[in-house]
C-alpha cells in the first residue's frame, strides 16, 4: 500500500486501498497514526476502498499552522472526506479517533453514514476504574509542565521503549505481538522524534480531549446529537478507557449496537485483526452498509 500526500488546509499524509463497496475512513488515536489500521486494511478492503488518514500532528502531517485539537481534526475529516469521494463515508475511529469522528458526525451529518467507535475516548465515571498504567497520558496535561513531562519521558525512553509501552498499556496482558508491527511503530517513533513539532502536537491535543471529557453532562449532550447508526465496541481489559466509561456511553444511547469484547484491550483491531473486521463487516451487512 503506497503512501499519498494531498493538500487539505496543510500538507496531509494518507493511505489508500481502492477496494470495491462503501468507503470507510479508519481514524487513529492520540500518539498513534495510520500503522495503527496496518493489521487490518488488507482485510477490510476486500469489500470497502478504505482510507486511512494521519491526523493534523500526527505520524507524517505536520500542523503546518493549523491546531491539533480534537475540534480541529474533525472538520479535518470532513474536509478530508469531501475531497476525496462524493459518497457519504463511515468513520472507523479508535480512542481519540472516535471522539475526533463524533464531533464530525455532529457538524456535519450528511458527510458521515455511519459511526463505528473503537475504544473511543469517553469521560471518566468512577476514579477507582483508572489504570496505573495510563497515568503517563495524563503527564500532558500538566499546567507549564506537560511540554516539559512529555520531552522528558522521550529522553528517558528509547524509541524501542517507547513503543514497548505503548503496546503494553494497549494491549490486553499477554497479547501476542507481531513483531513486523512493532518494526514499523519503532521506525515511526524514530521519524517522530526528528519531527520538532511532534510533541506540542501531541500536547495539545491531549488538553483537547480532556476539554471535552472534563463534563460528563456535556458529553452526553454530544452522544445524543449523534444521529447516524453506530456500533460502540470497547474491551473489557481497556486500561486507556475503562470499560465503565463504555456501558455508560451504551446506557446514554441504548439504540446503539453495543459489544463489550472479553480479554480484550484498547486496540483490538491489532489484537485479534480477523475477529475485529468481521465484527465490522457484519455489523455494516446487517445495516446494509456494505
């Protein structure tokens, strides 16, 4: 699969499968960027042209002026989706990536035919359901700090380490790893590093989402303007966003399709690929998506 480059506001890294059937857009989480669709984009274009988007300030588009906030990355996705096909498309998105999709389902509705949201951010409901193990990801948030935090845990940590952890809080414990994945995140964490933007990107971003989580009152405001079928999969060994978070969200819109995943992590379409789509390809089947 090649890599493209188009102009959406600022240069825009992003991978195409021109498979026959409907067009999915699969949108990645904070930290992450397209490799995080790598094991499953094969598959899935067997029946879909799939297209896989860098976030602004993630993997290779660099903001080039242009904020890296959740907000801003939804009418990026929209303005990425109009550009390329005249179909109404569905958005695949994990953690920040599912936020950053609702909030463009919401602004523009036409745009989007339906919402499949993996692990999607979601607020907190209880302290004790927080994982020891994603408190890093709160380092950015830090008042004058987290800018600092961050440059300090990549000084620290190799680009090897890096990923290790990484893999390690999104994978459910003991998850087999493919190691020709871990070799790409690796060569990805090393470009990263060479990018002097990378870590503000991911910084602000990071404050972004807590904006909009911060009230659950808000967000419930958000899953309510959210008209499109949706399918809400979430694992129940997350220790990203605890798996409470998601049977609230599914509470809030028990019109949703709803599938809690056992021993299952944060990021199930590397996890288990051929499980993962075809929970996807029947869920877009049974609602004629495809």
């Amino acid at each position: 699969m090649k890599s493209h480059f188009i102009d959406v506001g600022g240069p825009i890294h992003f991978q195409e499968l021109e498979g026959d059937g409907s067009p999915l857009v699969l949108v990645h989480g904070i930290g992450a960027s397209y490799l995080t669709w790598q094991p499953v984009v094969d598959l899935l274009a067997e029946n879909h042209r799939v297209l896989v988007p860098d976030l602004i300030g993630f993997g290779f588009s660099p903001p080039h002026g242009r904020k890296t906030s959740v907000q801003r990355n939804a009418e990026f996705l929209i303005e990425f989706s109009e550009t390329m096909t005249d179909e109404p498309v569905t958005f695949v998105g994990n953690s920040m990536g599912g936020l950053v999709s609702m909030l463009a389902a919401v602004k523009r509705p036409e745009v989007v035919t339906s919402l499949i949201l993996v692990n999607p951010a979601l607020p907190v409901v209880s302290l004790r359901s927080i994982s020891r193990d994603s408190q890093r990801l709160v380092l950015p948030l830090l008042p004058g700090l987290g800018n600092t935090a961050a440059r300090y845990y990549y000084h620290e940590r190799s680009p090897e380490d890096e990923v290790d952890d990484t893999l390690e809080l999104v994978l459910s414990r003991g998850a087999p790893v493919d190691p020709l994945y871990r070799a790409a995140a690796i060569e990805m964490a090393r470009a990263r590093r060479e990018m002097e933007w990378s870590i503000d990107a991911f910084t602000d971003a990071a404050r972004s989402i807590a904006l909009e989580l911060r009230s659950r009152r808000k967000f419930s405001r958000l899953l309510h303007q959210v008209s499109q079928p949706t399918l809400l999969i979430h694992g129940t060994e997350d220790r990203v966003v605890p798996a409470d978070s998601a049977r609230w969200a599914a509470h809030q819109r028990p019109d949703w399709d709803f599938e809690m995943i056992e021993n299952m992590g944060h990021t199930p379409q590397i996890e288990d690929p051929k499980f993962f789509v075809a929970l996807v390809e029947d869920w877009l089947a049974a609602n004629n998506l495809t």
